[in-house]
C-alpha cells in the first residue's frame, strides 16, 4: 500500500483573530481516490495483470560476473502488476483531481508557526493505502498598534514630560475593544501596558 502525500496550506490571521480563536473555511485542490475504479486504476470488470517482464515480483536480477544485481523492473515500476484495461476517469492513475473545502477551529490565543494537523485530509492513497494529512502553517500579520511578545501584548504610548513627572491617568485600548484606564505615577520613565492572553 501506497501512503498519499501530505498536503500544506498557510493561514494568515490578524491579532484579534489570534487573540480571540476563530473559524475558518479552507479551501485546497487535491487529489482523491477515483470513484469509477475505486483507486485500482483499472476498468471496472477488468483487473490488473501480471507484469510479464519480472513475472509479479517487482525486481529483475542480473549477473555481472560473480555478482547478482537486484533493481526496481522498469516495466512495472515495481508494482509487480500492470493495468491492462486502465479507467476512463483516472486514465489508471486511480486518483482525480478534486476542489475541498474544510472547516477548522482556530484555537484562541494561536502562536506564530503553529502548526495545526488536520488527518486524513490529504492526497489520497494508492492500491488502497490512507489518505496523506493537510497541516495548516499559522502566521500572524502585524497589528497597526500591539506588539505581541510570546503570551503578551504591548502598546507603546507617548507621554509628556510633566504627566511623567507628576503621574496621571491615561485610557488605552484593548484587544478584545473598547478602552480601560491605567494610571501611571509620578516619576515614571516608561510605561508598558501590558494584556496577558486570554485562555
């Protein structure tokens, strides 16, 4: 059995969609197992014959002196079997291209590069081997006022010389919306607001 091939699909989010979690509807072109021949690749009512060239095994054998060569038969490609009568639909490849469309569940609070593995979503197997797997590569696009650092965010905010020196209270904004009050006391040389992530 033949494994199919695992699939990527980048993903890019905003901070408040990294920040809150989210769903998204993915959609990739791959490769599934043909529905006329059941991924075989053969005719229906035909079936696959016997490769005469390495008689089924798969391998040829050749003498070169004292030694014996083993390699892959070129007829066959290994496989040990050829398709006499290949499928109209797959023309004996046993898959067909096909448009999918998944829904997935952005957890909140996502990291850059994360990596999210969705089973069996990939290419398809062939001579009934599993599917391959679709992973999702996460990145998060710059917000035009947070800096994010690992689990926290920062906003960097101007003051003058004298809210510096006397303290005052200031309203900044939130990731979730809307603003909340900080106060900032007297003396201060910098201030950074900080959001822990929400879990």
């Amino acid at each position: 059995n033949y494994r199919g091939s695992d699939l990527r699909y980048d993903v890019s989010l905003d901070l408040n969609d990294a920040f809150t979690g989210t769903e998204k509807n993915i959609k990739y072109t791959t490769y599934k197992k043909c529905k006329t021949c059941s991924g075989n690749g053969a005719k229906p009512g035909s079936k696959p014959i016997s490769c005469n060239y390495c008689k089924g095994q798969g391998k040829v054998r050749s003498s070169q002196g004292f030694f014996t060569i083993q390699q892959t038969c070129p007829e066959c490609s290994g496989e040990g079997e050829k398709i006499s009568n290949p499928c109209n639909s797959c023309s004996g490849v046993g898959k067909t291209q096909s448009n999918e469309s998944v829904s997935v569940k952005i957890p909140r609070g996502v990291d850059d590069g994360t990596r999210i593995r969705l089973a069996g979503k990939g290419e398809a197997g062939t001579k009934g081997g599993a599917n391959g797997d679709l992973y999702l590569f996460i990145s998060i696009e710059t917000h035009s006022i947070f800096k994010r650092s690992e689990e926290n965010l920062y906003y960097e905010l101007p003051i003058s010389m004298t809210d510096a020196a006397l303290g005052t209270t200031v309203e900044v904004p939130s990731i979730g919306g809307g603003k909340t009050k900080i106060k900032i006391p007297s003396g201060t040389q910098t201030v950074s607001y900080t959001h822990l992530r929400a879990h």
